[in-house]
C-alpha cells in the first residue's frame, strides 16, 4: 500500500472512531443537534475555523492566487473579514434567542410556519451550493491520490460524509472539525515555511520573484501582486472592477448568513462563550488566510506551468497546494496535504449536512408540518438522517454534471452572496427593528433567496455562457443583497403592523441582549 | 420542549427598565460606528484596487505596493476591532447581569 493511502485510511479511522464515540453520547435532540451546547470556547472556535476554511480555502483560493495573484488574494480577506459582521451583530443574539437553527431566532416573534418553512428552504439551499465546491474538491484530490475516476471519487466522499452525520450528530462533526482544523493549520505552516526556505527565508527575494513570476522559467514573467488579473477592466472588460466589489460585498456580508457557521453557535453554553469562540476562529482563520501569501503566490514562483495545467491545457485550480506539496517535500508531504485536504472536506461536508438536515428537521419536519410539537419521540433526529441523505445525493449528483474544473473557490464565493442576500438582511432585520413583520421576513428570504440565483443564472458562467450573459457580473451580490434588504424592509412597510409581533419585540430584546431564558447546556 | 421557568417572566417590564436601556444605548454607541468604519475600511479595498489600479500599484517597500499593504492591513483592522469588541462587550456582560438580577 502507498504512503498517501495509508495516511488518508489512517485519517478516515481516526473520524470514524469519534463518531463512533460521539453516537454513543447522544441522547436526545440536544445532543444530536448542538452537541449538549457542551462545546467551550477555544472548542468551538477551532470548529467555526474547521467549518469556514473548507476545500474553497485551501485547495480554490491557492488556485485563484497562483494563477490570478492579488486578485484571488481578495478571497483571503473578504473571508476574514466577514467575521466582524458575525461577532458585531449576529452571533451573541443568536446564541441567546435561539436553539437548533437560524430559523429559532426568526421564529421567535413572527409567525413560525412560514418563516421556516423559507428558512429552512434558504438553508438548504445555501448548503447545496457550498456543499457542491467541497464535493469537487474532494473529487480532484482523490483523482490525484488514489487514482479513482471523478465520479466514484465524489460517490465515496459522500458515503463517508454521510455515516459522521447519520451516527455522530454535531458533537461527532464538531469533534471532526477541531482535529482537522488543527491538521489544516499545520500543513498550511509546513507548506508556508517550505516556500519561504525556497526563497532562503529572505521575504525580500520571496517577493521579488512574486513580482516577476515565471512558473519555474515556463512562461512569461509577470507581476502577481499587481491587482487586476482578474477583475481588471483588461482582463474582465468594464465590468471588472465592479464585479470585485460585489465579490467583497457578498463575502463580507455572507459569512453571517452561512447555517453551517451561525448553528456552531448553539454548541456553546452561553453568548458569552460564543463570542469567545468568535475570536478564537478569527485569530485561527486570519493566520491561515495570510499564509495564502506564501503558497498561494510563491507557487508561482516554483511550479512549472506544465504542472498546474489540465490534460486539455486548462488551469487545474484547485490542484496547486497539493501539486506545491509534491515538488517542495515529496511524496510523503503531498500525502500529509492531500490527506488535510481531503479531511477538511469531509469534515466541512459534514458540517454543512448537519446544519442542512437540522434546518429541515427541526424547522421544516417538526414546526412547519407538526405545529411545533414532536408528535414521537426521536422522530425529529430520524428526519435529520433522512434529510442528510437527500441533501448528499443532489450535492453529489450536481459536483459530478459540473465537473473537476470549476474553481471550489468560485462555488463558494456564489454561496456567501446567496446567504446575504436572502439570510442576513431578516436576520438583522427581526433583531433590530421592532415593526418588522411575518410578510416582511418572507419576502425578504424569498426574494434574495430568487434574485441571488436568478442573477447566478443570468450571469456570464450561467446558462447563456460569457457570450450571451443579460446580467454581466460574476458574483450577485451588489445587486441581490439590496434587493434582498429592500423587500424584507417593503414587505414590511406596505402590510399591516403585528402588534403581536412587536409586543414579543421586548421579550426578544432582552433575552438577545441578556440571555435571560436562554437555552442552557446538558450535563452528560 | 424547552424548560419553561416557573413563574413567567415580565419581559416588557425589562425591557422597560431605565439600566436596560442605558445597556442597549451603550452597545449601538460601540456597533453602529464600529460597523460603519469597517465596512468602510473593507470597502474601500476593492473599490481602489478595481477603479484606482495605478495608485494602488505603488510600490511602497521593495516589490511590496500599495495594494498589498492595504491588504495586509485588513487582518489587522479586524483582529484590533475583535480586541475592542471583547473588551467593551465584558462590561456589558457586567451591566446585563445586573439588569436581569432578581428575575
């Protein structure tokens, strides 16, 4: 057996046995959904970092550096960055007011079936495309490692996907995250330092050669840490550098609307905690986004182009960290990046499922379809599973049609500005402002929710191609989160006034503010 | 399924109570201009990258231009304001729980 498969197998043992020892300790639909809310801190916030820096991260964004340099670079920012808008307006409130989902938090003072009904169809929806970048990234990586074909590789990660969350609940992927956050800071410093010694540990020499990139001597020099490669109106045409802002837009806003990161909040004992684990994701998450530097830009500077092209004479973007590991430490390393690669898939993938299957589940199964009451015990963890299966199988079905060589940096950029546009502005909306009503929350996540995809569709990678795009950005945001905030605001304004809803304005107020009432922890 | 408290709680009478709304006035002196200035300051990178390419690529310290740094300087805005944020939100944790005292 090869040293990259052993590793891989090793890694895959190691998560199973916490599932298994995570199935063991669930009991309950607490348990299964926020793992007790048991999780401290410095827990949870290497499991927010586990969760954010997924295949996009990793795999997409080197990518996008390597062969757009400072414009993909725009990716490690926005993702940190966004962080501010969860620990300044969203995570507390929601750890207070909620329970299970994002939709706990709306339901609160509007009238619960159709606010979750919509919900719970945003986070699905959220989920699928954010699910879609893991599931082609995990198919590149197994291509190259174990040499399967895409397709069958793709079908495994999603069986292995499914078993952590059918069995392990949130503390199993919780558990997940953590050890792979860890794994994933580790190669990426590994990776960094590696390149730094290419460069004889000197940064300037390091950002010489980024200045005139070459690719080993393969092409054309040219300035990666130039800005607009990508988004430049010579690259992109006079769209270009609008399309950039919207792209900021949507990842600054969009991290505060992703369910896989806001249900994290509710594994933790108190808003207290929450926001603890907030900055503990911060300080995790930005280190590694600034490591994108070095083997985002530096591969550049030491792969040859042959290397990182497809066999059709493509950029592989979502290939450079793992090709970068080969040629700087050999196999063995390649094996170790590979293995982190594929775990923080697996491990994202999982995540996601749960929020996903938690969100139909609890929203969708038990509030909308029973009236909010558990008419079996159990039965809401059981429509979880199921709802993790279905989720799985689209997930797979759409990453095997679009195919290995979309960037999962891109998909991922596309899920942020659907979660802006039809999560965030009801969010804040149902927090902050006390005439906000039923018909305005559900005009607000239907209409992002349709105005985000429509423009995807419309847009130059959507179903007329570059050539016959009505909408000429790549990324929605700027247009779709406005419209996002606007009809939530109308939807409320031209609707008669809740009095209802306003007077449960006070009690919300105070339990998002003080956390009186607040769920509590479950002792094991 | 939740755990109800025994004796129900008087959320308006909170809500009204004169500490409480000091807590809440305190906090949106912090968020609201905190949450301008960073959206601000995160903005205000893609917009001059995408409209002002040439200022932005400057060179400022050997190959390292305008645009880098700026960019650089992103991480740390953020990780000054989660600072601040901590610091603050501490004193509210002090205020709320004395808020919500006998309740």
């Amino acid at each position: 057996m090869s040293v990259p498969l052993i590793m891989f197998l090793s890694f895959v043992a190691l998560t199973l046995l916490i599932t298994f020892w995570a199935a063991r300790r669930n009991t309950g639909a607490s348990a299964y959904f926020a793992a007790g809310r048991s999780i401290t801190g410095w827990q949870n916030g290497l499991a927010v970092a586990g969760d954010y820096m997924s295949a996009a991260s990793f795999l997409g964004i080197s990518g996008m550096i390597c062969f757009s340099g400072y414009d993909g670079f725009m990716y490690s920012v926005g993702f940190l960055v966004a962080y501010i808008t969860v620990l300044l307006i969203v995570a507390e409130p929601l750890r207070n007011a909620g329970k299970y989902t994002m939709a706990d938090l709306l339901a609160y003072r509007l009238k619960p079936r159709p606010v979750r009904a919509l919900a719970s169809l945003s986070t699905l929806t959220v989920s699928t495309f954010y699910m879609i970048a893991q599931m082609v990234g995990a198919g590149v990586i197994i291509q190259k490692l174990i040499h399967l074909p895409f397709a069958p590789a793709v079908i495994g990660v999603g069986v292995l996907m499914l078993v952590y969350v059918v069995f392990g609940g949130m503390l199993a992927t919780t558990w997940v995250q953590i050890i792979k956050a860890l794994l994933l800071m580790a190669g990426a410093f590994l990776l960094s330092y590696l390149v730094l010694q290419f460069h004889d540990f000197s940064f300037t020499k390091f950002f010489n050669a980024v200045a005139h990139a070459d690719y080993a001597g393969s092409a054309e020099p040219k300035n990666l840490l130039e800005p607009g490669l990508k988004f430049g109106v010579e690259a992109a045409g006079p769209w270009g550098p609008l399309d950039l802002v919207s792209l900021g837009l949507g990842l600054v806003l969009g991290t505060a609307g992703l369910p896989h990161i806001l249900v994290r909040f509710y594994t933790v004992p108190d808003a207290k905690t929450a926001r603890s684990s907030v900055v503990w994701a911060m300080a995790i998450i930005g280190l590694f986004y600034i490591m994108t530097t070095f083997f985002g830009f530096g591969a550049a500077t030491i792969l040859k182009k042959a290397l990182i092209m497809t066999a059709d004479g493509k950029p592989d973007t979502n290939m450079v960290a793992p090709i970068l590991a080969q040629q700087l430490g050999g196999e063995t390393f390649f094996a170790f990046i590979s293995a982190v690669a594929f775990a923080t898939i697996l491990a994202v993938v999982a995540g996601l499922t749960m929020s996903a299957s938690a969100s139909f589940a609890h929203d969708f199964y038990s509030n909308v379809i029973h009236h909010g009451k558990e008419n079996r015990p159990g039965m809401e963890v059981r429509v979880a599973r199921i709802t993790a299966f279905c989720v799985g199988a689209v997930s797979i079905g759409i990453a095997i049609f679009l195919g290995p060589s979309v960037n999962a940096a891109f998909l991922v950029g596309l899920a942020f500005a659907v979660a802006a546009s039809a999560n965030l502005p009801v969010i804040v909306l149902s927090v902050f402002w006390k005439r906000f009503n039923t018909a305005g929350a559900v005009a607000g996540l239907a209409i992002g929710l349709i105005s985000s995809i429509v423009l995807i569709l419309l847009s130059p990678n959507g179903l007329f191609g570059k050539a016959g795009a009505l909408f000429p950005l790549e990324n929605p945001g700027i247009v779709s989160i406005p419209i996002g905030f606007l009809a939530a605001y109308l939807g409320t304004i031209f609707t008669p006034r809740d009095l209802e809803a306003e007077a449960k304005f006070a009690e919300l107020t105070v339990r998002a503010h003080t956390g009186l009432g607040s769920e509590k922890a479950t002792s094991h | 399924m939740s755990e109800k408290s025994p004796s129900p709680v008087d959320w308006a009478a909170i809500e009204a109570k004169p500490a409480f709304r000091q807590l809440l006035a305190r906090k949106a002196r912090f968020i609201i201009p905190a949450t301008i200035f960073f959206l601000i300051y995160y903005l205000a990178l893609p917009v001059l990258v995408g409209y002002f390419p040439d200022l932005m690529k400057k060179k400022v310290w050997g190959e390292v231009n305008l645009a880098y740094v700026f960019a650089l300087s992103q991480f740390f805005m953020a990780w000054i304001m989660a600072f601040f944020y901590v610091r603050v939100a501490a004193k509210w944790d002090k205020a709320a729980a004395e808020v919500i005292h006998g309740h």
